[in-house]
C-alpha cells in the first residue's frame, strides 16, 4: 500500500508493507521521496565535519533550499565546504541523500 506524510507543506509518499494478524502486526515503510531540508543538511554538516575542519570554516551553497522533495536515487547537486585543518586546504563534499539521512561524499 502506499501512505503519505505531510512534512511542513510537503506531501511525503511512501510504500508500506503490513504482515501478521488482525490483533499482532508489523510493518516496514519505505519512503519513495527524500526530503531535502536546508537546515538539517546544515546542522549534520557541523556535526560530521568535527574531526576535518578548522573551526568557523564551514559553509554550505548559498541556494541551498530550506526544503525540497528529491528521488532516492537523484542526485542533490549541493556541497558544502570546510577548511581542513590538517593542511589549511579547502575541501568540498557533496550532499546525498540516503534511507539513513544526509551523507557526504568526497570527490
């Protein structure tokens, strides 16, 4: 079956699989679309970047949206930037979005 969420004005669909009994059930949801949201991608950025970046450094596309709904698969064409403070070099990564959250690839 399919199911959607509201995600502040974002319509979320998702495809759900439902097992077992009318009074004992379980169930797995798996979203058919990635929110993209500009605060959060933010927010995991400062958190990952710790180990890499000189402090003060971290910055994120400008255009960035605060919100924006993207196929699983679809690349989300934003990076975000640090200073790395190992070598005082500038370093980007690009943000991807997976069934786990926001991730950052190198290269």
């Amino acid at each position: 079956m399919t199911c959607t969420v509201n995600y502040d004005g974002l319509d979320v669909p998702f495809t759900v699989e439902v097992s077992g009994g009318s009074f004992l059930f379980t169930y797995t949801a798996k979203a058919k679309k990635f929110v993209l949201a500009g605060d959060g991608v933010r927010a995991r950025f400062a958190d990952w970047a710790v180990p890499y970046a000189m402090p003060g450094s971290l910055r994120c596309d400008a255009n960035l949206p605060d919100k924006k709904l993207l196929d699983p698969d679809e690349p989300t064409g934003y990076q975000c930037y640090y200073i790395d403070k190992s070598d005082q070099q500038a370093r980007a990564v690009r943000v991807k979005l997976s069934d786990s959250g926001v991730n950052f690839l190198w290269g």
